[in-house]
C-alpha cells in the first residue's frame, strides 16, 4: 500500500487522509450524528394548526410537506399550482428567503 502511495500521492489540495476517503467522515457525522432537521418545526407546526383541507402554499423544500402532511401542497420551485385559486386560496404560506432561485413574483 505505501508503495502505491508513494507512486501516486494526493493532490496538494487533498486536505484527509491518504489511505481512507473523505467521505467516510461525512458518512460517519450523519449516520451517528445527523444535524437538526430544518423542516421539522414547521412540519410540527402545521401538523397542529392546519385542518387536514387546508392547503399550504410553499417556495422551496415542497416534497417534505407532501411526504408528512396529509394536506395538498402547492408551491415548490416549479411553482406548481401557485396560482391556481379555483377551489380555494391556499391557507398557509411557507416562504424560504434564503433561496434566490424561485420565482418569485408567483408569491
């Protein structure tokens, strides 16, 4: 093994280590470590406060919603049904500043 390293080291760059990849850490940080999911206070939250016919509008991270909440979800960077007031208004809106990328004329 050393023989191969010595041959083909990392780059200058590569600050982990030779022999095990990086990835391996980060693996390591989310299975035994996994950081705070974002999505679960507003999922809790809606989950408390919104009849099951309540329809959520949502900017970004719509899939979450759908998977967790039994409520029709609209939204999303596609912007899917955004603006589509036929049956009703939607009765919560979930805006994510922090995404530059959607449309955001359609909120």
């Amino acid at each position: 093994m050393s023989s191969a390293l010595s041959r083909n080291p990392p780059p200058d760059w590569y600050p982990n280590s030779p022999v095990f990849r990086a990835e391996l850490s980060t693996l390591r940080r989310e299975i035994f470590a996994p950081p705070a999911d974002h999505n679960r206070l507003v999922i809790d939250w809606l989950r408390q406060n919104a009849a099951p016919t309540d329809e959520i509008l949502i900017n970004y991270e719509d899939l979450p919603l759908m998977f967790y909440l039994p409520n029709p979800i609209r939204g999303g960077i596609a912007a899917f049904r955004a603006e589509d007031d036929a049956k009703q208004p939607p009765s919560f809106l979930v805006i994510r500043q922090s995404v530059p990328f959607v449309y955001w004329p359609v909120f």
